[in-house]
C-alpha cells in the first residue's frame, strides 16, 4: 500500500513533469510526490481525468476479481511485461489503494468490481485532494510540444509559449481513441524524432463494419442480440452485443476485437461464428425443425420450436439461402454455427481504446526511454491492450507506479 506521507527526503531538491493527467500519470505522480519530490503534472485539457471519468459513466470498472494467474493472461502479447508491473500493485491492491481514498469496492456478478457509488467522480476527486496535500501542483490546458535547444520542455498554453525543465519527466500522454478527451496521439511525431520506436496506434475493444442488406440496416440498427456465444479461432465466449447501421459493437465483441482486428490487417478479412442457441445442442437442434411446419410461415415455425425471433432470425435470412431453410440439418449448423463476413474495424477515435504507441523494446525495464534517459512513459501510450472488465484501468495504474519509482531510481542514481 502507498503511505499517506512522504518517505524520504533526499529528494527535495529534485523535481518531475509528468505530462498527462489521466491514471497512469497521476499514480506516477502520487509515487513521486510521497517521496519528497516536487512533481508538477501538466495537461492539456481544461480539467484531469476526462477520459477516466467518461469510462466511469455508467460505472467505474476499476478492476476484476478473477485469480491474479487468468487475470494476465488478458494482456495477450504483452502479458509477460505487464506482469512485471502487476507484481507490485495487483487488482487486491487497487482495491485497498481505493479504500484508502475513502473508496470501498464491491465484487458485481460477471466479477468486475466497481465503487459502491459506481461514479468514477468521487474517487477522481479524493485522489486529486491527496496529490494536492503532497504538494503537487497541476497545470490545465498546457498542450506539450516538445523540447527545444537546452532540452526545456516547451508547453502551449493560455498565456503563450512556456518553456520548463526538469530533473526527469514521465510522459502518460495516452493513445489515440476520444481524442477530444485529450488522447489524441499528437505525441508520436515528437518521439519518433527522438528516436523512439512507435508502432502504429490501432482501434482496441472497437465495433467493426458488416455489409448489412438495407433491410437489417433500417429494421435492426441498436438491437441488442442477446445470449450468443461468438468464436474465433481460439477465441470463444457467450455475451451479448449489439447491432449497429454500420456493423456490430458491444461487450463481447470488444472481448474478441484484438484477434478479428489482426486478422483483417493480415488477410483483409475475417470471418466470425455465431452460436445463436447456446443452451442447445445441434442434435436438439435438429430434432425440433424436423418437426412438421405445416401452415405455419418459417419465422412462426422457428419461434414456436425453438424461441428464436427478432434480431437472430434477421441474421439467418441474411446470410443462408432459402434452401438451407428448408433443410433441417443445414439450417442446424448455421443456428449453431452461423458465419459472418466482417469487413473492417471501426475509426479509431470511436474505439474505448488503442493498441501500438512506444514499443517495449524501445524502454528499459523502468519504463524509461533507452534513447532519451530521464524520460519514461506510462499508461496507453506503450504499446499494449486489453479488453474491457477492469484490465485497463488496473494495468495504466500499475505501468505509472513502475514509471514513477523508476523515475526515482534514476534520480538517486543521477
């Protein structure tokens, strides 16, 4: 757990910019601030935390309770790194470090753990107090530009030009998803030319495009398709998602979007399967529409045999021919295994968030960058994802305590 007070004072003539306000940047900064240094966090939005708090909307995930083990596989990739970063601060400690801003946590039934207010604004608020009483100090609307000649930072902000240097700095400058919220992935023109290696930001926990006959377009646009289980390649999971004129968004497609993201950037297509009656086996299956339709139209008959209406019987009329209707195996193995052609990703900026930013062999094992000492990066400007359920929240946390105590590190060391 972090301590209320400052630990040590052989820092206190030392300061850090940490430049972005969001998680990873304020836990970086908190770190620092309770050892003593003089931390000031620049940003350029007129408030902190804008895309914390917009995640938080309908309730702040902040972390999930599943074991510490299957928690990090979630990271795919990059599990190994950030494994590093949750040895010191895993999802029990999130939790105790809420408490200790006056914030207790519950468990919900799918096993994410949210604040018992759900809001993400009284935590945002108690943990910028508590930075405050530790002597940091914020500057809103600053937007970074760089470095000039004798390596001062170079901010635009309301009143002109400022230029500011300091002992070491933590860039926490996020992806490229809600650019309006501050994440607008400006910064990778300015690491590049230092030398930093950038993979290319992509859309992460996204919808994607579908060709939707105009019919499906106009009838079904925001229906939720409930109770389904998707598969692809490895990947299998029951949720829900929903329907959207331009394709397909929504909690369990998020969950898979890294794997058809990547399969459409490798072959320019992906093809997911739908299993539109989970709670049934094919064989079930069969034996029910083998049953004599008699008047009934088809739709009628699917309803009455096996409850499917609505959306998922849309979803067979738009991708099997009126044959396979009429074949009770054929029509089986599409209810059970339906495919659907999907053709790209949503725009970035609609995406929660990004995958690519500062690769990880471009830093050390404190995050800071190899090329520029005294720099290090945090949070979702690296370049990793997760999908939604409180793994990015937790992870963004933990790369801002590994960047702040390594900031330290080097300031001994200096």
């Amino acid at each position: 757990m972090i301590a209320q007070k400052p630990l040590y004072n052989r820092f206190m003539n030392k300061s850090v910019i940490v430049i972005g306000g969001g998680p990873a940047g304020l836990m970086a900064a908190e770190v620092l601030s309770l050892r003593g240094v003089k931390v000031d966090v620049y940003d350029s939005m007129s408030s902190l935390g804008r895309k914390f708090l917009l995640a938080g909307k309908s309730g702040l995930n902040l972390t999930h309770s599943e074991p510490l083990e299957k928690f990090i596989t979630r990271y795919g990739k990059r599990k190994a790194e950030i494994q590093q970063w949750l040895t010191d601060f895993t999802p029990d400690d999130l939790r105790e470090w809420a408490r200790g801003l006056g914030v207790e946590t519950f468990v919900g039934t799918s096993g994410r753990v949210f604040p018992i207010e759900m809001k993400a604004s009284p935590l945002l608020r108690a943990w910028l107090k508590r930075l405050e009483e530790a002597g940091v100090e914020f500057h809103l609307r600053h937007q970074w530009q760089g470095w000039d000649e004798g390596q001062a930072l170079i901010f635009a902000a309301p009143d002109g030009i400022t230029r500011v240097k300091a002992d070491a700095v933590i860039l926490a400058l996020g992806g490229g998803s809600w650019a309006r919220l501050g994440s607008d992935g400006k910064w990778i023109g300015t690491l590049t030319q230092m030398g930093a290696e950038v993979a290319p930001l992509k859309p992460a926990n996204c919808g994607f495009d579908i060709a939707w006959s105009e019919h499906l377009r106009a009838k079904f646009d925001g229906s939720p398709l409930k109770s389904v289980v998707l598969s692809f390649g490895d990947f299998q999971r029951q949720g829900e998602f929903i329907i959207t004129k331009e394709g397909v968004e929504g909690s369990l497609i998020y969950a898979a979007s890294a794997f058809i993201r990547d399969e459409i950037e490798a072959k320019g297509k992906a093809i997911i399967h739908l299993d539109l009656l989970p709670d049934k086996t094919k064989e079930q299956v069969i034996e029910k529409l083998s049953k004599p339709r008699g008047s009934r139209s088809m739709s009628s008959f699917l309803e009455k045999a096996l409850g499917l209406k609505g959306v998922k019987v849309a979803l067979l009329h738009e991708f099997i021919s009126k044959d396979d209707f009429a074949n009770a195996e054929k029509l089986s193995t599409f209810i059970k295994a339906l495919p659907i052609p999907v053709i790209a990703p949503r725009p970035l900026d609609e995406a929660i968030s990004s995958a690519g930013g500062v690769t990880f062999e471009s830093v050390d094992e404190n995050l800071m960058l190899k090329k520029f000492p005294g720099v290090f990066c945090a949070g979702e400007m690296l370049d990793w994802d997760a999908p939604t359920g409180g793994y990015l929240i937790t992870a963004c946390m933990a790369s801002g305590r590994v960047a702040g105590a390594g900031a330290a590190q080097w300031l001994t060391n200096k």
